[in-house]
C-alpha cells in the first residue's frame, strides 16, 4: 500500500445495552458485524485499518483476527465517543485523511468509501471534511483531513468528530448518496431486524441489470471446455436485450483469438463484446495521452500492435513519453534496464495487469505483475495498472456500451480482481464457483460479492425466476 493511502478507524468501542449481546457481534453475510465492516475497509483500499474496542473488547477482539487490522483498546469507552475518536487519531501516523466508520452501519459499500476518498483528492483545494449526505442531512462514515486530525485528539467525553460540522461547516464538501439504507445504522434491534430483511434476496437486484460485464477463463469455459450453461446465458442476454462485454486481464490473447474460441463453442460474437487489458490500455492512452506520444513497449506482439493501431509512436530510443509493460516472456535484462532509466527520466509508467503469475502446464510462472514488481523496485515508482481490479478496463468496457456502474453486472470467477474491480465501482457483483475460488475462499475473504451461483447455469435460471415473479 502507498504512504499516502487514507486510513479508516472503526469505531466500535460502545456498549449495546437494547441487544442483549454486543452490535459488533451481530451476523452479517454470514461474519460478525465488526469484521464485516473492517472487510468493506480494507476492499475500499483504505489502509492503515484501526479499529477502537472497549465494550467486551475481550470477547470482540477473536472476531478480527487473521484480518489486517490494528486494534486499540479505549478503557474511556463509557465517556462516549470523543475519546475513541482521539485514540484512533492518535494512532495515525503519516495518513494524509482518515475515513471514520460506525460499527452498526452495515450497508457502507467499499464504493461509498472510495467515492469519499476520490471527493476529498480530486477537489481543489482539498476540502478538511467529506461527508455523506441525504436529503440534505450529514451522515456516516465521514472522511476527515489531517489538518483537523489535532483538533480531533482534543475531542473528550461525549462529544465525537461531527462536533467539527459546526466549527469547520464551510469547509465541509457534502457527497450526496442515492439510496438511504447507504448510510443506515442498526441502531436497536427493531432496525437491525429491518437493516436484515432489507438485504435478503439479493436477486432482486437483477431486473434492473441493463448490461453485463464478464470474465471469461472459469466463467465461460474452462482450458478448451465450456462450463455449464453458457449457451443458456448467452440466450438470456439475447432475450432480454442486454449489452455486454467479455473481458480478460490476459493482454497475450488478442480479440479475434477470444472470438474465435467462442465461436468453436457455439457462441457467434463480434470483436466489439471483447476486450483485454491491452486494448483497454490502447484505448486508455487514446484518451489521455497527447497525440503521437512515444511509448517504450516492454511487451508481446500483441500489445505492441495494440498501441501502434492507436496512433502511438514505438520507440526504442533513449527518451519516452510512456513506458507500457505487459506480460513478456522473452524480456531481458536490457530491456529492464532502458525501462528503469526512461521511468527514471520521467516517463509514465502503465501496467497491463497486476497479476503476479501465470498458469503453464508446468506450473505458475512471473506473470506481468511480477515484471512490473521488478520495475518498481529498481525505479521507487508505482505503476498506473489497466487491468482488474484497477478501474480502468472495467471503465472502457461501460465506455463501449454507454452504459452505468449500478446497472451493469459484473460476473467473475476470482475475488481479488473481478469480484473486487466491481466493488469497488459500485458495481453489482456476480461470482461463480465454476473457476479459481470456491465457496470456502469467500468465506474467508474480505471481498464480499453480493450474489454467487455454482456456475453460468444457476445464475441464468435465478435470474429467469427473478423476472418471472
Ligand atoms: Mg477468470
């Protein structure tokens, strides 16, 4: 994680009088409450993870452990949460801001998290206090500035951070939100039984699915076999008339190798559904990058072509404009070495995709995350990465189809990039057990995808029940 990440503090240190057992132990999604919450932290990116106990700390604690989170003990629980408040600032080494989370909200999404963090970055000047708001009203979680964490460690007793709207109310950039249960919070357990029944069936989110984004190895097939019900799928997109996009981290495999194994199976496309994160990386540069811009290629052919198509100019020279590197089995050392020196100087420096290895038949081998780890290494500079679960290939592909993170369904077999990528744009995620993680891993994981199904089959005919009803 980079220095200058945001950190999150969960506060979690009260005492739960109306439950008969403490809030941070309620189920949800199958976890206690508290290690849920600290899951929506840590897939928003947020890091470090402090999380404040006092109530029962003893008996709370073991609900957080193998998580990366560090954990400090209020004994001043009973004067409120002013001082909790003040411990978990004080706790905060060199975080530009910090993201302040109530236990009892279960509906905060690593989305919500990341909106907050990308208002408070991206405004200028930067505002001390982002905050989320309905109907006007202020709520939680709120993102706070160092520069108001001293006034924070001045905070005692009963008086918490929003005792700061008042003192800082110009300063404060409000982010309005477009569904209330965002920010509630499972106050009694009249709500918390409310808070429940509202996340049932999360099945109902599929009618109003208008595209589809999905991942290909272990979703639609598997080595040369496809998976059980892609035929089915396909008809249902067809039917319903809904837009999608085929997408891969993998930049080696170009498009028409993509169309071509999917016509062998039975399923007629077209390029335009697919795209690889060399082509998101082409498109990408299109749209940022000055018109004949020179790029150092550390990469196959396949990429070198990808950018050469886009009006880039492949240079072998000792100056660039950008370095882009993708998976490449034949790098030498060399070619690190000018990489390194044009980084050094300057250029900017894009990944394909983060993934660290790749499957032969032999084994797992350095995969284009490796590469870009070597660079890294030898330039202190971390990498602009294109594929899951960074942004950016999940960005092109609704570019394509025009089309909205909230309505657009996306559908993986790994957690850590297709899973995550979709949270953490408010996507709407689908994750099927018919590729890398079972349903064991999502019991152990952070990332936590709000639909999962044994494979294409199950989903298809969820989703044909959920619109029939
Ligand atoms: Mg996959």
């Amino acid at each position: 994680m980079p220095d200058n990440a945001v950190a999150a503090v969960l506060l979690a240190a009260g005492g739960s009088s109306r439950f008969g057992q403490p809030k941070q132990l309620l189920d949800w999604e199958g976890r206690p409450m508290i290690a849920h919450l600290a899951d929506v932290a840590w897939a928003a990116g947020l890091s470090p993870i402090i999380v404040i106990l006092g109530a029962e700390a003893e008996r709370i604690a073991p609900a957080l452990a193998e998580r990366p989170v560090q954990i400090l003990r209020n004994y001043r629980w009973v004067e409120g949460l002013g001082s909790s408040v003040a411990l978990g600032v004080s706790a905060l080494m060199s975080s530009p801001a910090a993201v302040f989370l109530q236990v009892d909200q279960p509906f905060v999404t690593p989305h919500l998290l990341r909106s907050l963090v990308s208002r408070w970055r991206d405004t200028a000047p930067r505002p001390e206090i982002v905050a989320p708001t309905w109907e006007g009203r202020l709520g939680s979680p709120v993102l706070f500035d160092q520069l108001l964490f001293p006034e924070l460690a001045q905070l005692a007793a009963d008086v918490g951070g929003r005792a700061l709207f008042k003192t800082h109310a110009e300063k404060i950039l409000p982010y309005p939100v477009t569904d209330p249960l965002l920010l509630a919070d499972a106050d009694n357990p009249d709500v918390y039984a409310q808070l429940q029944s509202a996340r049932q069936d999360s099945t109902a989110l599929l009618p109003s699915i208008r595209a589809v984004i999905s991942d290909m190895d272990g979703v639609l097939w598997r080595g040369s076999n496809p998976l059980p019900g892609l035929r089915d799928f396909f008809a249902l997109l067809e039917e319903r008339g809904l837009d999608y996009m085929l997408v891969t981290n993998n930049a080696n495999q170009s498009v028409a190798h993509y169309v071509e194994k999917l016509a062998h199976l039975g399923i007629p496309t077209a390029p335009e559904h697919v795209l690889n994160s060399a082509e998101a990386a082409g498109d990408y540069l299109a749209e940022h990058a000055p018109s004949h811009a020179t790029v150092y290629v550390v990469g196959g052919p396949g990429l070198r072509e990808v950018l050469a198509r886009h009006g880039f100019i492949l240079t072998d020279g000792d100056t660039a404009d950008y370095v882009v590197v993708g998976w490449n089995p034949t790098f030498t050392w060399e070619d690190m070495a000018k990489a390194t020196m044009l980084i050094r100087q300057g250029a900017r420096f894009i990944g394909t995709n983060p993934d660290r290895s790749f499957p032969l038949e032999k084994g797992l081998v350095p995969g284009a995350g490796a590469q870009l780890a070597l660079l890294e290494a030898a330039t202190d500079v971390a990498p602009f990465v294109i594929g899951k679960p960074e942004p950016v290939l999940y960005e092109q592909a609704m570019l394509r189809m025009h089309a909205s993170p909230e309505t657009t369904l996306v559908i993986g077999d790994r957690l850590d990039t297709d899973i995550l990528g979709g949270l953490r744009l408010g996507m709407p995620t689908a994750m099927v057990l018919s590729g890398i993680n079972s349903l064991e891993d999502v019991h152990h994981s952070p990332i936590h995808p709000d639909l999962i199904f044994d494979d294409l089959k199950a989903l298809a005919v969820a989703w044909r029940a959920r619109l029939e009803r």
